[in-house]
C-alpha cells in the first residue's frame, strides 16, 4: 500500500498533459486593457491559455 502502480502515474499524465501542452504551446495569460471607445469604460481582460 501507498504506492503509486505504473496505472496511477499514466492516469496523472493523461490527466495533466492538457495543462502542460497548452501552457507550452500558447504561453501563460497576459492582461490586456480593453477599451470601449463609445462609452470609455476601461475594463483588464486576458489574453492566452485559460
């Protein structure tokens, strides 16, 4: 008991990867000011992977 079988490291990979991969491929977020022109609200939004 209380070890971690060949099973349970493939299922944290696979459950993981995603994260990883789109942490690698499309970066970490970055905010950006949005600015509506008409209205002149400024608002902070976020550009990357979520």
């Amino acid at each position: 008991m209380g070890e971690f079988s060949l099973y349970h490291w493939l299922f944290f990979v696979i459950l993981v990867s995603p994260i990883v991969l789109g942490v690698l491929l499309l970066g970490l977020q970055k905010p950006v000011h949005i600015f509506h022109a008409e209205s002149g609200l400024v608002k902070t939004g976020y550009i990357g992977y979520s």
